[in-house]
C-alpha cells in the first residue's frame, strides 16, 4: 500500500510539473513583444493554428514530424551518430520499462491474462530495456569525454538526472540479482503461497531451485540426490512454473547475481533485497516526480515543438502563437551541445571565461531570467554572449530538437536594448568617438614628442604604424571607402590617416574614428600596404583599447 500511494504521489507530482510547465509557456515573455500577450491569446492562437494544421494537408506532415523528428530523432542521427544511439536507447529503454515495468499492473495486467512479471517475456524485457537506458547513459558519458566543447555544457541539473537514473537501474539490477541468489526471498515465496505439504517436498523444491534458479542455500539445506530433484522438478512443474520462469532469462541481472552468489548469504542477514528494493522504488518516484524539471523533460517537448515546426508556419503564426513556442524552446532543449561544438565564436570561449558565448548555456541562462531566477551578474554575462554571437545561424540549422535559436537570440538582444542595455561594441564605439570629438573641434592639434613618438601602447606585432608613409594603398583598397558617397566625412578618418595619427601620438582621435569601428575586417588594406603595415590588426587593437578605456 505504502508503494501505492507513493507511486500515485509520484505521478501527481510529475502532472503538477508539466502543467507547470505548460503554463509558463503561456507567461514567460523573451521579448518586450512577448508582454503584450496573456495566456489566454496566446493558448487560442496555438489552438487555432494546430486545428488548421490538423484539418489540412500539414496533417501528414505533423504526425511524420513527430515519429521520425520527434521520436526516432532523424535531425540528430545527420548530425551525430553517437548522440542518435543514446538518445534511441534511453528513449525506448526508459519507455519499455515505464509501460511494461513499473507500470505493468496498470497497463499490462488487464490487457494480458495470468499477467506475472516473474515470467517471460516480461523477465527477459525487462532486463532488455534497463541494458538500453544503461548503454544509453554509457554513451552520454563518452560522447561528453571525446567530444571537444562538450564539457564545458554540462550541468549541475543533467548530472542530477543521470544520477538519478544511474541509481534506478543499478539498483534495480542488483535487487534482482540478490533476490535471485536469496534463500530468504525463497523462503518467504514459500510460506506466501503455502504450497508444500511435507518436509521431503521442502528440501526437494530447496534443491531444484538451488539447482536450476541459482539460489543460495545454507549448507545441509538441499541434496543432489536424483531421486529429491526429480520430486523436485514435478513440484516445481505442478506449483512454481506458472508464475516463474528461470532466471537465466534476466540475463544481465543473473550475470551479476553469478559475481555475487559468495556474498548471498551475508546479504540475507542484512536483509540486502529489502534495503535495495527501498532505494531502487524511491529512486523511482523521485526520479518520476522531477521529470519535468531535469534534462529529460525534452522527451516530451522536443517531439511536440518539431511537430509544430513541421506543420504550422511559423512566420505566418499570431505572434501571441509565437510567443508560446518560446517559451515551450527554453523547455526543448535537449542539452546534446551539438550547437556549441559548431559555434563560429566558441573559440573565444578560451580568452573570455564566459560560458553564455556557448549557445547551449546562453540558452539555460536565458530561461532562468525570463522566469525570475537570474540577477545582474548573469545578465551581465547574458549581454556578453548575446552580442558576440556573430549571427552566422550555424546554431539553429544544426539543432537537432528544431529550436529557432536565431529567433531567440533577435528576442534577447530586443529585450536587453529595450531594458537600456545595448551592444557594448556600439557603447564602447561611441565612447570612443565622444573623447575624440574635442580634438576634432581644434584647427591645430599639438604634435607629443616628435612626429614618430606615439603613447599608445600598442602590441609589438602591430606596432609598425610608424613605417606608413601615407602612399593611401589601403585607403584605395578598402571597399568601406569605395562604397561610401563621403568617406571623409561618414568615416572620420581614411585608413592611411589613422596610421598617420598613431604616429602623431592621437590616441584618441585614432581611436574614435568611424573607420575604426566600420571596418569590415577584410584585410585587403594590410595585404595591399608595400610595407607590411597590419593596417586591421591595428584596428583589431583599438576597438579592444577603447572598450577596456570605456568599461573604466
């Protein structure tokens, strides 16, 4: 009974979860946009759009979307192998045994007559499903110690759930492969079901099962007469083998309980079965009960976004609709760090302690500030990541569960502009030009220790400006000049005449140019210059001088 009702606790608590989590997908807003919609706009703009995809041609689309999208994961198989075969074992693994394991009496036994899950193909099942989930974690595990970039994306979270989920199974395995050797087990199924009636009945059954199933006895307990275990077998026959089949069957808990069977007896005096089989279900029900708040909730989420994203149009859809499906892709997110193993700026990852330039943190961060959970120092970090992004959209074309990270990231950046807090490169940029503005305004600027001295504190690998004999090859390079109508006045300063500032010493009128802050970074005027000048490494340098001068 305690069982029972821990099970159905269990299940209640999961239920609360994914309603809870299904209503912040109608409240969390990413963008300032996103605030205008309550829950009730957004709930019938994704019911409106779900029946029109239902009652259409998309129909087919939808239900294919979500058997080999969603479940049998063909995104991610094109991406990685590895992460396919994980994701396919602990799916159907943890799938196998919910239906038919711990749900065996619920699902099963009205559907099956004489139901046992001491029989086949129940026994052999469900050893085949917790070998699935085991081998799936094992995978999990490998893929993040061979894959570069992977271990910078793992959780406080996901290694709670794998831990969770390592305890059901092993302790699962190991109840079973004790109850197997356990003559005190034996025992109380005896007495339970009363089915012997004399003391040569008891030894012989003692002795087939010691024989046959593996258990362990006390010495003196059996025989190996051929007469006791030929009366054993026809009682066995007669009593037993309805309700149990041979243990072999199980056959990863039986090999265990091979490696065991010289500690058995000693686990019958600790009463080991009973002390596992406490560990083994409340893993269980805890791990049932937080479901929806570990990395496994995308077992459910995943599968619904990418049949949303097959069936409706997303660009076509109510924005109330859309502000829905951002709030179910911060619940998507299947932590595989597939997106931050190909970001275009992970690299910077090594120079800027910053996990948010990952797209899989930016995106964990991103979900705990919408829902409240996150302070100024994570936003900070938040903000950093947002605007290094180079918004190549490598991210969202190789996310394996269809989460439209280009869109969450337009989303950030509009929310954290509309909050005051811009890109820093653009801050950083006009800081630069506001200091060079009372230069600007003098008809003479003084010239600080000679034409060729300079108290800029430039790096030595580019600190060749002073070899720039304004021969105006990089200016006459530089596509940003070709392109602009008035390069003089829309740019500040022409390229040859931001070398030529250095080596007056103008820090900050090189500094403050448009020409530094516009460059496209193409490096056809350092490759033009005749005399090696690295006219966009000094360019490079300048930006990162005014943003360290402008943060103070």
């Amino acid at each position: 009974m305690f069982f029972q009702l821990s099970l159905y606790a269990a299940l209640l608590l999961c239920v609360l979860g994914l309603v809870y989590k299904a209503r912040q997908w109608l409240v969390v807003s990413v963008s300032p946009s996103d605030k205008k919609y309550r829950p009730g706009p957004r709930a019938a703009a994704v019911g409106r759009a779900l029946v029109r995809a239902i009652f259409s041609a998309r129909m087919w689309r939808f239900a294919k979307a979500l058997m080999l999208d969603g479940f049998l994961q063909r995104r991610s198989l094109r991406h990685s192998v590895l992460a396919w075969l994980s994701h396919v074992f602990i799916f159907t693994g943890f799938a196998g045994l919910l239906l038919l394991h711990a749900l065996g009496q619920q699902l099963v036994a009205p559907l099956v007559a004489d139901y046992y899950p001491t029989l086949n193909p129940w026994l052999l099942l469900r050893d085949l499903f917790g070998g699935m989930v085991l081998s799936g974690v094992v995978l999990v595990i490998c893929r993040r110690l061979l894959v570069p970039g992977l271990r910078a994306t793992t959780r406080l979270t996901d290694r709670f759930a794998i831990g969770i989920l390592a305890v059901v199974l092993l302790s699962g395995f190991a109840l079973l492969a004790v109850k197997t050797n356990s003559a005190a087990s034996y025992e109380r199924m005896v007495q339970e079901y009363g089915m012997l009636d004399a003391p040569q009945e008891a030894l012989a059954l003692r002795s087939l099962w010691a024989r046959d199933y593996g258990v362990v006895f006390p010495a003196g307990q059996t025989s190996d007469k051929a007469d006791v275990l030929a009366l054993g077998q026809r009682l066995n026959q007669e009593r037993c083998v309805q309700c149990h089949a041979r243990p072999q069957s199980a056959f990863l808990s039986y090999g265990l309980a091979r490696v065991l069977r010289p500690l058995s007896l000693a686990c019958d005096r600790w009463d080991a079965a009973q002390a596992l089989y406490y560990i083994h279900f409340l893993a269980c029900f805890i791990g049932l009960a937080l479901l929806p708040f570990t990395k496994f909730m995308h077992l459910i989420t995943a599968p619904l976004l990418m049949a949303f994203n097959a069936a409706v149009d997303r660009q076509g859809m109510d924005p109330a609709g859309r502000a829905f499906l951002r709030g179910l892709e911060l619940d998507a997110c299947a932590h595989c760090g597939t997106c931050s193993v190909h970001c275009s700026v992970a690299t910077a990852y090594r120079q800027v302690p910053n996990k948010n330039i990952l797209p899989s943190e930016k995106l964990a961060s991103l979900a705990a500030l919408v829902r409240g959970g996150g302070d100024a120092a994570q936003l900070a970090k938040v903000r950093q990541g947002a605007y290094m992004c180079s918004d190549c959209d490598r991210c969202t074309m190789l996310c394996p569960v269809g989460i439209n990270l280009r869109d969450l990231w337009a989303a950030l950046k509009e929310d954290l502009a509309d909050a005051g807090l811009g890109s820093p490169y653009q801050e950083a940029a006009a800081a630069a030009q506001h200091k060079a503005e009372p230069s600007r305004q003098q008809e003479v600027v003084p010239v600080r220790m000679g034409r060729f001295q300079s108290t800029l504190k430039l790096s030595a690998q580019v600190g060749n400006f002073s070899e720039c004999y304004s021969c105006k090859t990089c200016t006459n390079a530089c596509p940003l000049v070709f392109r602009t109508e008035w390069p003089a006045q829309e740019l500040d300063l022409l390229p040859h005449q931001v070398m030529f500032c250095l080596a007056l010493g103008m820090q900050e009128e090189a500094m403050g140019a448009r020409m530094v802050w516009d460059c496209l970074t193409c490096y056809q005027c350092q490759e033009a210059c005749p005399n090696l000048v690295q006219v966009t490494d000094i360019f490079y340098e300048l930006r990162n001088m005014a943003s360290r001068a402008a943060r103070g």
